[in-house]
C-alpha cells in the first residue's frame, strides 16, 4: 500500500485502464492510496509520484555545525546548539 501524489496538484481524480482499472481520488491533504501494484507502476509512469509522509533524512534538511547531526530543524535534536541548512 502506497500513498501517492498526483502529478499535477490541480488534478482530483487520476484513472487507470485496463481490467483491473479504477478511478482514484484524492483526498483532502492531495494524496490518494494505491493497493494494487500494478496501479502503482502506471501512476508513476503517468507522473504520480509517492508521499512523502514523515520526510527523509535526503530531504533538504538542517545540519549541525556542532556535531553534524542531521535534524530537521534549526535546533540540533542531539547536543541543541544551532544547524545551518543543508544545500546538497
Ligand atoms: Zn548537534
């Protein structure tokens, strides 16, 4: 099970073809839930793309100057002194 985005967020509803084919319609927060595998596949090939709920640590984040702990606000979560935001 995967929680998707449409490609375009103007886009409510994003139907796939086929035998197995349903319509999906996204919910309030934009995104919508996919159980079938095959589904998936043809929504990312359309552009759909996954949610990311929680974020990643590869998100552009914060990076302690103090311990480099990478921490996802301006205060290092470890040893609380200040992080400078990460570019890469
Ligand atoms: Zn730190």
């Amino acid at each position: 099970m995967t929680r998707m985005v449409m490609p375009d967020s103007a886009c409510r509803q994003i139907e796939v073809e086929g035998p197995t084919g349903r319509r999906y319609t996204t919910g309030r927060n934009g995104t919508f839930t996919v159980t079938n595998p095959t589904h998936e596949r043809r929504l990312r090939e359309i552009g759909a793309f996954p949610a990311n709920v929680g974020g990643t640590p590869t998100m552009s984040g914060y990076r302690c100057t103090a311990c480099s702990f990478s921490a996802f606000f301006t205060t290092c979560g470890r040893c609380g002194a200040t992080c400078e935001r990460e570019t890469s």
